[in-house]
C-alpha cells in the first residue's frame, strides 16, 4: 500500500509541474489569450518560449501574481 501511495504523489507532482498552454493559463487565471500575450510582452509574464509556443508553470505565474506582476496599476515599464 506504501508503493501505491507514492505512485499516486509522483503522479500528483507530475501532473503540477507539467507545462501548461495559453489556454490552459488563461483558464486558470480567468483571464483572456490576448491578454496572456499582453502580460508576456508589457508585464514580463513568467513565460517559456517553446518552438512556437509560449508554455508556463503555474506556480511561476502564481508566484508572479501574488507579487504584483499582474497589478493593472502599474504603469508600463514599472518592475
């Protein structure tokens, strides 16, 4: 029984740290792809470029929220 909860915490952490898409960060966010790709390039979005693709970690981003990163506020250009 041991094993098997181990396996299902590897799974587990797996499934948390696996990369996610636009659609699936703007999804977790609430927020819209346009303005995903807004964040990236105006708000220096925590983002990892893949081929074409723009993939994220979501704690990357939650962290990246909970300092302000995401903070309308903000004018451009403000870190």
């Amino acid at each position: 029984m041991i094993l098997n909860h181990s396996n299902a915490q590897m799974e587990n952490s797996a499934m948390t740290d696996r990369w996610l898409s636009v659609e699936e960060i703007a999804e977790h966010l609430g927020i819209s792809k346009d303005t995903v790709y807004a964040w990236i390039s105006k708000k220096g979005m925590p983002a990892h470029r893949v081929g074409r693709f723009w993939k994220f970690q979501r704690v990357e981003v939650d962290a990246w929220v909970r300092s302000g990163g995401a903070d309308e506020s903000k004018a451009e250009g403000d870190v």
